[in-house]
C-alpha cells in the first residue's frame, strides 16, 4: 500500500469560508438524499395520506373546503416536516457523522446553516408537490403568487427553529417522539400567521389584512433565525 | 505536539479526569490503555476538541484547546469506532465532502492518493454502505488523513474487525504513523498495541498510572505492565 | 444536614398568613359584584396567579439566558425551580378563569389571547421537563434546557401577539356573550383593596416558593454528591 505523499503545491488544511461551508453540507445532504430519496418520499406519502384523513374527518364539501384550505395545508406540513428534520438529524447522529462535522474548522453557525437550507429544501419539495395535487383533488387553484411567498416564509422560520430543536432531540433517549413536543408549541406562531396569511390570499382578502399575518411572520422568521444560530453551538458542543 | 496540564472533566458532579498530565513528543505513537470507564475516549474527545476541558490546560500541534479550537482541528484527524461516513454517498463523495470542510487545494488529486493508501481505489464509486465494516473504517482512516494532519487519534479502532480486516488495518494505520505524525490509540488490544506502538501510558481512575516507552517493556511484556500500573 | 435559614422559615410563616388574609379579603371584605355575583371573587385569586405565574416565566427565561453565559449550575436550579412554580401557577390560573367563566359566558374555555397563551406556555413547560427527562448527563441537561426556555420565552409573547390579531381581525363570538369584553367591571375601593393584597400576598408566596424549590435543588446537588462520593 502507498504511503501518502503529499503534492508540494497542496496548501494545509484552514477554515473555509463560510459560503463555502454552508454550501458543502448542503450538497452533501441533497446528493445522498437525490441517491436514496428515503426522506422524500416518506414525508411525500405521509402528506398525501395526511391530506386523505382530513378529507374524511372534516368532509370538504365546496362550501366548507374554501375555509379549511388553508388549514389543512399547514398541518399537513406541519406533520410531514418533523418526518423530515428527525431523518436529517438522525443520519448525522447515527454514524457518529455529527462529530464528524464538528471536527472539521467551521464555524458550528455554518453547519447549522447548512442543514436548514437542506431542510428547507425538503420541505420545499415536498410542498411543490403536495399544491399541484391538493389543486387536482379539490379543484382550487393554489398556484398564487402570494401563496407561495407565505408558504416559503412559514417554511423558513418552521425549519429555522424545528433543526435546533432536532439536534436536541436527537441526543435524548425519546428522540423522535420528542420533536413534535418540543416544536409545536413553540412554532405556534408560525402557523396561526401562515393559516391566516394563506386563507388571505386563497379568498382573494384585501392585502390590508393580510399584511399584519405577513408581518408577524417576517418577525418571527428574523428574531428565530437569530436565536437559533447563536444558540446552535451550545446543543452541538460539549 | 500534545501538552495537557492537571486535566479535570466533570460530568455535572462526576469526575472523570482528576488532574491528567500527558505530554507528547513529535512523532511518537502513544498506546492509551485502561480498563474501561477509565476516561480513555472522554480524554481523547478533550483532545480532538469535541469536549471542553472543566479544568487544565491542554495544547495540541501548538494551539490551545478551546480558545484556538479551529487552528487544532486543521491539523487533527480523528478515527473513532464510529465510521463518520455517510452511507448514501460513495467513497469519493465523502472524502470530497470532508475535503471542502477542510478548505482543501487539489483536491481530487488528494482523494485519489488517500484512496490508494487505504485500498480503496477501485470502490470509489460505490456507496459507503454497501462496504463491510473493515472497508468502512479504512476509508475512515483515509477520511482522518485527508488533510494531512500533523496529529492523528485512534479510538478503538480495531473494533468489530475481523483477522483479516485487522491486518489490513495494520498496514494503513503503519503508513499512517510513518513520515513523522504523531498518533495517539486507545486500544483493549495489547498484543496489537505492543505491536505498533512507541511508548504505552496506562489510564486509571481518571489519570496516567504509569508510562513506559518500548525499551522500558525490554525485560517485561506489556500485559505484565498494565496489569502491574492497574494494581497500583 | 442544614437547617432551614431562620429568614426562609419567618417567610413560610408569613406567606400562609397574607394566604390566609388575602382569601379573608377575597371572600369576606370584597362586597358582592352586581352583575356576576359570587363567582367574580375568583377574579382576585385569579389574577394574581397569574402574575405569579408570569413572575415565574421572566425569571425562567432570564435565568436560562444566564446559564448559558456563566455555566454555573446554580442558575440552572434556578430555572428549573421558576418553570414548576409557573407551571402550578399557571394551571391554577387557568382552572379559576375556567370556574368563572362557566357561570359567566356558559363555557369552560374561551379561545381569548390570554388563556390560550398561558394553555401554550404550559405545553411549552411540559416540554421542558420531558426535554430534560430524556436526558443523562447533567450538564447536557442544563444547556438543553436553557437553550429551550430561551426558544420557550421568545415565542410565547408572539403567540399571545398573533392570538390577539386574530381575534381583532376576526372576532369570534364565544357562548353568549363577547369575550372581549373579559368581564369587565367597576372596582369599588373595596375590590381594590382586596385585589391589591392579593396580588402582593402571592407576590410574597412566590417569592417563599421559589426560595424553598430553589434550596430543594440545591440540597439535591449536595445528596447526589454525597452519593457519589460514598459509591467509591
């Protein structure tokens, strides 16, 4: 076997910036997603069966479904999510890959940069495919501009806090069972802004009243995004 | 190239690691032996950054742990028993992945010189876990030497590993030492440690109980040693 | 074993006391209400709950904050013993708002900011406690648990904030009456008196609580260090 010979013009090893390294964990996680779609596909069915329970337990006649919409389409997110940040954080916990990021030198902010881009990216996907289909199923048209830019900015502040919350739970012994516990209170906000900021735009609601909801999302989104990462490395490090 | 000072680690009122002195020299390969729950891996994550010492002072390839965390781990490649691999990329694509969270110039060039150190050239596009465990923990090594760090720590590596795997592993963990690293090992295997190490510490109780370098062992065997530094 | 500081035990003694007043006042000393009848009384009791309770959720929230800084443990006790004194409270609170509004609006629950938030905080203190149920190692438990009441004391105020739009935006009319009119009353200078008292009679509970669970923990350190040291 060879001995390692290192190239003279190969500079030692530094910190990457930080694009660089947020950008690498997300890469990484997109690339062993796209190659196994485990996560992707369970958080899409999960959604699909979601959305087929409520049909039965809220019976979305034509009259009643242009209400619930709104509401459906969140908890359905809201559910399918936690599938999503549980598996993310559970495959770095497994095979001890989490170590394996902190002992590189980056900076522990942009690891958790990372893995909320990858995170958000999921949940993204999915909910691109879960419109189309709700659309199909009921009729509606969900493809509004303002719909779509509510369901980013709740996804953003939802994966924000649910991936700090992961990586606690996923040092606990209830693990996956914690997540939802810990998330859903705490994420209220979220989905009482996006519900009513979505239901605004589906019934075609002045902007008026719904810019408070868009507020109080770009709020939380700011004041979450911030906590998170300054308290990311006291849940990663020892 | 390590220096730790009166090392304490507690575990809210557990301790661990009562006043730990441990110096290490360029190049030498240190065998950390001890029963277990003796705070051999908590001593080797204190070392590798990933735990905070509760008090002492520790210094590893001239930096100080914490303050100068980042510079450390730059020139630190660590080999738990965990792979720290990812099983839904190749080979390649793992190393790749380490290889830009080290900021690393050249480096495909790179990737293909560690996958040829550790056997592993003619997997490099098959998925990490589709390896047996002695190919998982080779491409580890290959993961830990990416860099080219000036220190390397070994926990348990030999663990789960078959005779053959165990060989193989010999050789790279050989190749590994040579060119002047300095490597520190945990191991329950004497007969192994005996083997590739220079000089054998023996952790008890949250501290060195004894140390020996391969001539002290000249009229004694390394079994007799440890057993000897346990019952004191 | 330490005994209980005489100025802890002079407190206990005069929190019963100002209990026992502030219920006099409350019971007796308040004149009847015109419109609500009896049932208003819980009103003071009620309110003063919950603002022990919110006592309780400030000084969790800042002592998590503190923690993280310092890493002392003592605010970690600290933390704890302000989330189980704002759990009770709250819950108390809660249960007294629910007597009155039976009577009142025909409804155990009204969906109104207040009650709801307080109801979210306390799933939010729930939580909390099976956060740190999950887990061994008591300074891993303190992080996570500062971290979380960090998390916790950001979002309740906004929840109460997006509750409260909501209910501007749309008000929803609950049983037979409006809740946001809350029930609203004159105070005489009666009601006053005995609304005051309460509040500062369960202000100074508070404070007897807080300094006895904080002890408790405080005393359960030492057992558990006691322990440890009788297992060697």
């Amino acid at each position: 076997m060879a001995t390692i010979e290192v190239t003279s013009s190969a500079r030692p090893a530094s910190k990457p910036s930080f694009i660089k390294a947020v950008w690498a964990v997300v890469q990484k996680d997109l690339a062993a997603e796209l190659r196994s779609r485990e996560l992707l596909s369970a958080m899409l069915v999960f959604s699909l069966l979601v959305i087929l329970i409520f049909n039965f337990a809220l019976e979305l006649d034509i009259k009643t479904r242009q209400s619930v919409t709104a509401g459906v389409l969140w908890a359905t997110f809201a559910f399918a999510g936690t599938l999503g940040l549980n598996r993310s954080m559970a495959i770095e916990k497994d095979r001890g890959c989490l170590d394996g990021l902190l002992l590189a030198p980056v900076d522990r902010s942009a690891i958790y940069f990372g893995k909320v881009f990858s995170n958000l990216a999921f949940m993204m996907i999915v909910e691109v495919i879960v419109l189309p289909v709700y659309s199909v199923l009921y009729n509606t048209n969900l493809f509004l501009p303002g719909l779509l830019m509510v369901i980013l900015l709740g996804s953003v502040g939802y994966t924000a806090v649910g991936t700090l919350l992961s990586a606690m739970s996923v040092q606990t012994r209830t693990r996956d069972m914690l997540l939802p516990i810990l998330l859903f209170p705490v994420v209220l906000p979220v989905l009482i802004a996006a519900v009513k900021a979505s239901n605004g735009y589906l019934t075609g609601t002045d902007m008026s009243e719904i810019m408070p909801w868009l507020n109080l999302l770009i709020v939380y989104d700011v004041v979450f995004i911030a906590l998170a990462f300054m308290t990311f490395e006291f849940v990663v490090e020892e | 190239m390590i220096q730790v000072r009166k090392l304490v680690k507690r575990f809210g009122l557990k301790t661990v690691l009562r006043g730990l002195d441990f110096d290490v020299q360029p190049g030498e390969f240190v065998a950390l032996l001890g029963p277990n729950g003796a705070g051999k891996t908590t001593f080797l994550r204190i070392l590798a950054s990933l735990s905070r010492p509760s008090l002492g002072d520790v210094s590893v390839a001239g930096h100080r742990l914490p303050q100068e965390a980042a510079a450390v781990r730059a020139r630190l490649g660590v080999v738990s028993h965990l792979p720290l691999l990812y099983g839904d990329l190749t080979a390649e694509e793992n190393l790749r992945f380490y290889g830009r969270m080290y900021n690393l110039s050249e480096l495909e060039t790179r990737i293909t010189e560690v996958l040829e150190m550790v056997g592993l050239e003619t997997r490099r596009r098959d998925l990490v876990r589709t390896f047996s465990r002695g190919m998982q923990q080779r491409l580890a090594i290959g993961r830990a030497v990416l860099h080219n760090p000036e220190v390397v720590l070994f926990d348990e590596p030999y663990t789960g590993l078959d005779q053959d795997a165990s060989v193989m592993l010999d050789d790279v963990l050989r190749s590994v030492a040579a060119k002047g690293r300095t490597v520190v090992m945990t191991s329950h295997d004497l007969a192994r440690a005996e083997d590739l190490a220079t000089r054998f510490d023996v952790l008890s109780r949250g501290a060195i109980a004894a140390s020996t370098t391969r001539r002290g062992l000249k009229n004694t065997n390394l079994l007799a040693f440890y057993k000897q530094a346990l019952a004191n | 074993m330490q005994k209980k500081p005489a100025a802890l035990i002079t407190l206990d003694i005069l929190a019963v006391v100002l209990l026992g007043i502030a219920t006099y006042l409350a019971l007796v000393y308040a004149p009847t209400e015109a419109v609500m009848g009896q049932v208003q009384r819980v009103f003071y009791f009620h309110v003063a709950n919950a603002w022990v309770a919110l006592l309780g959720f400030v000084a969790a929230g800042v002592a998590g904050v503190v923690y993280l800084v310092t890493k002392d443990r003592r605010w970690d006790i600290i933390e704890v013993a302000a989330v189980e004194i704002s759990l009770v409270f709250f819950l108390i609170a809660i249960i007294l708002g629910s007597i009155w509004a039976r009577p009142i609006w025909n409804t155990w629950w009204t969906w109104d900011p207040r009650l709801t938030t307080a109801a979210v905080t306390e799933l939010i203190y729930i939580a909390y406690f099976m956060l740190r149920e999950g887990i061994e190692d008591p300074e891993r438990r303190a992080r996570f648990g500062a971290v979380y009441t960090l998390i916790g004391s950001a979002s309740a105020p906004i929840t109460f904030f997006a509750i409260r739009l909501f209910r501007t935006i749309h008000p929803v009319v609950i049983g037979s009456g409006d809740p946001g009119a809350e029930g609203t009353f004159a105070m005489t200078s009666k009601m006053l008196v005995a609304f005051l008292f309460a509040l500062f009679a369960f202000s100074v509970i508070f404070i007897d609580l807080f300094w006895n669970r904080i002890r408790m923990g405080w005393l359960n350190d030492k057992v558990e260090q006691l322990k440890l040291k009788v297992a060697r």
